[in-house]
C-alpha cells in the first residue's frame, strides 16, 4: 500500500520538512513538505536521493558479539548481546569506578534518545562521562551564547534573513553545508537589491563568490576582525550607547581593549585591505537590520568561544537584536544537536540548559529523575574522554551513531585508543563505518525513516517525526536499546531500579519527562505535545503553557537570562591558530564540506549519483603553489606533519590564496587508504568549550613520486545486491597500494571506481586477481591491449558489444571519458575498443556528455531539450522529470531553456 508520510531531513541543522513515500513497506521517494515552515518544499541533492540511501544492504541487521579481542564477531540474539554489555560495565565499574565508563553519542540521535542516555549515564550509573560529537560542531557557539546572552539560544528565525539589510556570513559556506538557507539568502538579494553581503572566509567559496564584499582573512584571525569592525563602530559613531546603557555590561572595558585594533593593525593580522575593514565596518553599523550568519570556522578553532563572543559584541554594541532581520544566527551542523543541547547531553551539562558546576541545578535534576544525587565531577569532554580510553583511566566505552574513527582529530591516537580499550559498544545503523573494526558488540539501530520523536533545527523549531517504515532485520529505536541496558545494569549494581528510572514504553513518555524539566526555564516547551506538533505544525521554543505559538525571535524586550537581566561584554584579545606554519610546515590546510557528502558518508556514501561532481578528495591549492611544487592538476602530493601523512590528488583554485590548501572531510579509511584529513588536524581545543581546532593545522606539501597508476571502472549489476559486493571487493584492494581510492559515479545504474597508484607495478599475477575480484576475468567478452616496453596493461569487458569494466594499469588518461560514457551507457558498441587505446583519447566521434542541470533529480540538458522538444511544457516537465522542485537552483536555468526553446519553436509551451 501507498502511503505519504512526514518527516524531517536527517543531514544539516536546516531542519527541513519532507515528504517520505512509501510502497510495500519501503521507501520509494522523498520530496520537500510545503507545509514546514523550515524549507516551505525545497530539499538539497542530499535531501532529494535520501530514498535512494535507504536500503537495508548497507545496513547491520543483527548484533554481533566478540568475547575476545582477537576473535572475530559471531551474530547473537538481543537478550545474549545485552546480558553481555550489562555483565561487562557492571563489572568494570564495581572495580574500576563509574567514571570508568563512558558515552560519546551523536548530533544526529533524535532528542528522546540523547534524553534516556544522559540519564543512564549520569543518574543510573552516576558519572558524567556522556559527550557528544556536537563537541566537534556546536560547542564554542554554546558557550558563546552563554558567555554573552546567558543561554544557549540562537536569538533569531530564518525569516529574519528576507527582512536583512546587511548579512555578515562567517566562518560558514551555506551554499555549500546549509544549501536551502542559501536558497533564502539569494531570495532575500533578489527582493531586496540594496542588501549587502559580507562573507568572511579564508578561501573564496561557492557564498563569497556572491559576496558584495568578501574578506579571506588569515586562518585563526576572527578575533582581531571582529574588534577592529568594533574599533570602526566606535571610531564612526556607528554604536548603541542608549542600548548599551539600558541592556549590556562591561562594555567600557572591552571598548578599552579595542582601541588598540586599528584598521592598520587589524590588516597586518588579518591579511586584509586596511579599506574593507573600515567598509565592514560601516556596512554593518549603518544597516537598519544586521544580521550574522556563522558556523563551524568560527567554532572549530582553539578559540572559538571568543570567536563567537567577538561576534556577538557586534549585535549588543549596535542594538542589532531582539528585532526583525537583526541577531547573531549559529547555524547548526548537525540535525539535532541542538535537541541534544536541550536535554544536556554534553559532559558539562544538564537537563533543559541547566549547568553541571551548579549544585542546585544538579539537585533539581536529581529531584526530576528521583535518584540520590547526580555526580559533581566534571566529565569527559570528547578530545578527553578517548585520551582517557587511551591511557586506561576509562575501560569501556558505548558509541551511538557516530564514527570517532574518522571525525575526531589526530586519527593515530583515536585508534590507538580504541584498540587499547577493555569493551567498546557501537550502536549504528550502518555495517561499516570505520568504527565498527574496533567494536567488540555491535548493536543494530534503526535510523531516518524508522524512527518516533523530535528534533530541534537551528532557529529553535521542534518537530515530531514518525515512522514511514519498520527498521530492516533486528533493528532497534535507540532510546529502546538504551533502555533495555539501562534495566540489565540497573539490576547488577543494585542501585535504584532501572525499571523505575526507565519506566518508558513509548518515546512520547520521554518527550514528556523532558518537558517537565523544561518548565519555568528559557527554553520552557510546557505546552508541547505531539498532538500539537502534529495538527498545529512544527513550533520554536521557547512555547509554555498557555501559548498560541512559539517566540520567533529572542531578547526583543532587551532583557537576559543572566544575573542582572543584562548582556554581557567579554574581554577576547586576538590569539594565534594553534597550529602556526613555518618553514617546515609552510602551508595552512583547510578543511571543510562538500555539497553532496555528509559526514563521514556512511549514508550518502552508497548514492552514485552524488560523487558525480565530487568523486574524490581533491587539495585544492593556488596554482603558483602547485608549480613551486611541480605538481599540475591530477597530480598526487604527498600532505604530512607531525602527526601523520596522507596521499592525496591536487586541483588548482585561483580563489585560494597561497600558502593555504583545502581538503574536503568526508573521505576516511573506508573510501581511501588513509584516515583522511583528521589524520593531520590537531587536538587543541577551546579552553571554555573544549571544541578541537578541526578547521586548521599546518602541513607541508610535496610531489608523491608514485609512477605506476591503476583505474578499475565497474558497473553494478544492480542497483541493490552488485553495488555493495563490489564495494567491498574494491575496498579490500585499499590498503595493497602506497595510494588508493574507492567511490561511486553514475546514475540510474552505479559505477564503482577504484583508483590507485604505487612506486612499482603490480606484476601480472595480482592483475589477474584483481580481474577476477571484479568479475572482469571473462576471456570471451575481453578486449586486451599490452605495452610491455611501457609497462601498460589494459582490459575491458563487453558482453554484447556493451562496456560494463575496465582495467587501465600504467596509463589511466581516458578514465575522465569512460567512466562518463559507462555510466550513461552511451558507448556505441563500435567505439568499445577505444576503451583500450594506447593512449586512452576519447573517441572524436563520441558526443560531448551533456551536463547535469537539475543535481537534485539528475536530469541533464539534453533530457531536457527533448521533453520540450516533443511538445512537454515547463510545468509538466517538472511534474514528470523533477526537475526544478526540490532545491529551486536550477530553475532559472530550466526557465531559460523553455523560453529559449519557445522563442525558436512557433506554438511552443512554456508554462
């Protein structure tokens, strides 16, 4: 049966509302809900192809248990897995301590599961050691939410953006991380020409290149912008004394402070035109409506809290808060991390914003949850938590939905300390992920689609997601597994009885228990329910009892929630990045995200058609920093510092400046044969929030001399069972190689690529495995070309005259051609043996490729032109193809077309 369910997406803090479509129990389509007031119908590429990552190949299906280190997992019931763990933690703490254990869960849980860990870690077994990777993400811009305006609370609405007269964006890509709030900044530009954007980013991105002006300030020099913007506010007369003097404190003594950061100083830090400083400065000071959009640049930083601080003084010395289009805006990373702010599921943290380090907020906790007391210490914070599992001072640690084995930094000593851990639990929807090698159970967890509960997105908007499907094979809601360990553990310590503590049989009984911890608080939601998210919509908070609505904007009565009902000035003086490049380490490395991967791909990783414009990590770097290198584009260099050293392909970008590298995130060891980039970055972090400094480090740059290179390109035999087993089949060729990569690409039908290179060639023995481990051994469909003098060997499959492998070893060059024609299936059976070619050109008579106008429903030029060409209007076109009804960025595109197409076709519809 047929149904339409609503639900919310599970990537960015965007929070966007979709339509989930369904057919005999599966997931069949998505598209963007109208009616949610976070995206009004818009979804990304990644939000579009989220049916597309649903299916059960790529998941873990049952638990699996080792007993012993060296042993391998065998599949066990739900009763032996949990037994198990109970036995194992129980044992670890009566001999070790509670602080002996620990719990490093996820951004992407759904509010109802961070609650019951929380409460499992610190009022069952009694230790704050429950950390998040929001650590990672949304840290610094809590505590500098709190340092200023009090609380962790995001004062603005995305509808503030349309109602903008300057928008400062920085430290964030949203075209690029937050694409549908990009959506609403180019519609703001286009209702309003007279808005000015200033982006501030170290590299020109896919946003500055819209910025009217963009400052590519030096890595780690936000502070020093942000007081020399305020020294101009205050050389100009651009200030708010009357608010400052109604509504804020300690502004004398930061004012003292800026005085010192002139424009002149401020460019020789920064790297900056002494004139866009001043211009910034009165752009913003003279605007009827500021507002500032930041994120992970301003967060992931050794000092990000005083970035975010430096930023906020802006708003308070200006009066731009607390109005319409005005307010600092920390958007959010992942989809929930702010629900799992809201329950406290940070190690210093507790229940509805409530702070650990007061002792009656932890009795008021304690009183909620009905146990003796909830520990004092402090817990450990992500970085501290796995140098502690490292060292032994933590035995075991419970990981849910989240992969510290490729998002943490200083990769070498994450692993390290996995493998030194006595017990290590994953709980994951994913069979794979670079975590699981480490575990010792894996436990089963159902995941987008699947699940009951709500999410909170970055303007403070919760809504209630239901179940569109039942999780594939054994698996489990998180807050149930959490749960049934909560009672077994209980029942071993013999302290207050899980059953009583964990009563909860349905998640809406959690929601309700955090609701009543949230009562008389900031972010009091007294009057939610699930009966009210449902027929009223989605609401922001705060929304108490009694309410008609949720506040959509903060502080608009100027008033705080801090001791004196005043906004607070804090004193932040520039420091330097961590990481400081010298002779050794001459180059800054960047690291940031792509538009069509999230995280670490364990889920958009199984969707070709998202690597078609990225399909590997690629440094980009200036191309006079790549000559002094010897290196030109689809070159590999060689990128390593102290803590270790990974193999990588260069492209050039004028828009990086030189002496700056960037390098995409989302590549760890299950798609090339390294850690990825978090093999490089540093640990340092924030002292106030204990965010590590994942945005920068310094590295040297050199030409890797591997000459022998190696290309398998292989189509699926479909979509669900051939692409998984060659997935795997590719990846266990990774680690044969001194370089190698493995990714998707295609279309309606998958192409998996293996690429790699080495200081020798392979000889011919291990050839003939790999084309026997890619099913490419068929001598009666092979056409075969050798160079032994060259040492190239190139194979090709084409049954029927129709090309589904090849193999190029020693001479790759008509990768880029084959791969597009393979995945189109538009090679002419005459034209397959160009596919061996000695010297791999494309064919001159293959046609271009047409490009891809529509990424969000893959629909290309040519497919276009032919719908209007037999006679299909706009309207329907979009109805039948897709195009142009998720995300909306190629609709001036379609609508050139149809208007093109018209104006050369008498009687042509166009709408």
């Amino acid at each position: 049966m047929n149904e339409t369910v609503r639900s919310t997406c599970c990537y960015c803090g965007v929070g966007c509302g979709l339509l989930i479509e369904t057919d005999g129990g599966r997931i069949v389509g998505v598209r963007g809900d109208p009616a949610h007031p976070a995206n009004h119908g818009r979804l990304c590429s990644k939000g579009a192809t989220l049916h597309l990552s649903s299916r059960p190949e790529y998941r873990l299906l049952h638990p699996q248990l080792r007993t012993q280190r060296d042993a391998a997992r065998r599949r066990v019931g739900w009763d032996e897995a949990l037994d198990f763990a109970a036995d194992r933690f129980a044992a670890i703490i009566g001999e070790h301590g509670p602080d002996s254990v620990a719990f490093y869960i996820s951004g992407q849980l759904l509010t109802e599961d961070y609650y019951v860990f929380n409460k499992l870690a610190k009022g069952l077994i009694g230790t704050n050691n429950v950390d998040t990777n929001s650590r990672l993400c949304m840290s610094s811009a809590v505590a500098g939410y709190k340092q200023t305006l009090g609380v962790d609370a995001p004062p603005c609405s995305y509808d503030d953006i349309g109602l903008a007269d300057c928008l400062l964006i920085a430290g964030a890509n949203p075209a690029i991380a937050h694409p549908i709030i990009f959506r609403r900044i180019e519609d703001a530009r286009a209702a309003n020409p007279g808005l000015r954007i200033i982006v501030v980013d170290p590299r020109r991105s896919e946003t500055a290149a819209i910025a009217d002006l963009h400052l590519p300030l030096a890595p780690g020099s936000d502070i020093a912008l942000y007081n020399g913007l305020l020294h101009v506010l205050l050389n100009e007369g651009l200030i708010n004394r009357d608010y400052i003097a109604r509504h804020t404190e300690g502004f004398d003594a930061l004012a003292r402070t800026v005085e010192t950061y002139t424009p002149e100083v401020v460019a020789r830090i920064c790297g900056l035109p002494q004139a866009d400083i001043v211009r910034a400065g009165r752009w913003f000071g003279s605007a009827g409506a500021a507002l500032s959009l930041y994120c992970q640049g301003l967060n992931q930083s050794a000092h990000g809290t005083h970035n975010n601080a430096a930023l906020i003084h802006l708003h308070l010395a200006t009066g731009q808060i607390g109005r319409p289009g005005a307010g600092p805006f920390s958007l959010t990373g992942q989809p929930n991390a702010m629900g799992g702010r809201e329950v406290g599921g940070l190690a210093n943290l507790l229940s509805a914003h409530r702070d650990l380090a007061d002792p009656a907020h932890r009795a008021e906790v304690a009183r909620l949850w009905g146990v003796a007391a909830v520990p004092e210490q402090p817990g450990k914070t992500a970085i501290e938590l796995f140098a502690a599992l490292r060292s032994g001072e933590v035995k075991a640690v419970w990981i849910a939905c989240t992969n510290p084995a490729q998002s943490l930094p200083a990769q070498a000593e994450v692993r390290a300390a996995l493998d030194a851990a006595a017990f290590v639990v994953l709980q994951e929807a994913y069979a794979d992920t670079d975590t699981a090698a480490f575990a010792d159970l894996l436990l089963p967890a159902s995941s987008w689609g699947e699940k009951e509960g709500t999410v909170t997105n970055s303007e403070r908007r919760i809504t209630h997601v239901v179940p569109a499907v039942t999780p594939p094979g054994e698996a489990r809601d998180d807050w149930r597994i959490a749960v049934d360990f909560a009672r077994r553990l209980g029942q071993r310590l013999a302290q207050p009885s899980g059953d009583d503590l964990f009563p909860y049989e349905h998640p809406e009984q959690i929601f309700a228990e955090h609701r009543q911890s949230t009562i008389g608080r900031d972010l009091d939601i007294g009057g939610l329910s699930y009966s009210l998210l449902d027929s009223r919509g989605p609401q922001q908070w705060p929304f108490p009892a009694g309410a008609s609505s949720g506040r959509q904007r903060l502080y608009e009565d100027g008033v705080f929630p801090t001791a004196s009902g005043r906004a607070r000035f804090v004193h932040v003086e520039h420091r330097a990045t961590a990481e400081v490049t010298d002779a050794s380490l001459p180059v800054s490395l960047l690291s940031g995200r792509l538009r069509d991967q999230w995280h670490g791909m364990s889920r958009t990783g199984t969707v070709a058609r998202l690597f078609n414009l990225d399909d590997e990590p690629l440094l980009t770097m200036h191309p006079a920093d790549l000559r002094q290198r010897e290196l030109r584009d689809g070159d590999l260099a060689r990128v390593r510092n102290r803590r270790g050293s990974i193999i990588v392909r260069v492209a050039a970008d004028e828009g990086m400046p030189c002496g700056r590298a960037w390098l995409p995130m989302h590549w760890g060891s299950r798609y090339m044969n390294s850690a990825g980039v978090n093999a490089l970055t540093t640990p340092a972090r924030d002292p106030f929030s204990q965010q590590p400094e994942l945005k920068h480090t310094a590295v040297a740059v050199d030409k890797a001399q591997l000459p022998w290179q190696l290309v398998v390109l292989r189509l699926a035999d479909g979509e669900e069972a051939g692409t998984p087993a060659l997935l795997a089949s590719a990846r266990r060729l990774l680690d044969e190689f001194d370089f190698a990569t493995v990714g998707l690409y295609g279309r309606r039908r998958p192409l998996v690529i293996l690429r790699a290179a080495h200081r020798q060639p392979l000889p011919a023995d291990r050839l003939h495995a790999i084309d026997q481990l890619f099913g490419l051994d068929d001598d009666g469909a092979a056409i075969v070309y050798t160079d032994r003098q060259r040492q190239v060997n190139k194979r090709a499959i084409a049954p029927d005259g129709r090309l589904v492998g090849v193999r190029l070893a020693g001479e790759t060059l008509a990768q880029g051609w084959l791969k597009e024609v393979m995945a189109d299936d538009s090679l002419d059976a005459e034209l397959v043996r160009w596919a061996v070619a000695p010297i791999g050109e494309r064919p001159g008579k293959l046609p271009q490729r047409s490009r891809v106008v529509c990424r969000c429903a893959d629909v290309t030029a040519a497919e276009i032109t032919a719908e209007l060409t037999s006679g299909t209007s706009l309207a329907a076109l979009q109805e039948k193809r897709g195009c142009g009804t998720f995300c909306g960025s190629c609709l001036p595109d379609l609508r050139q077309m149809a208007a093109a197409h018209a104006a050369h076709t008498p009687g042509a519809r166009t709408a």
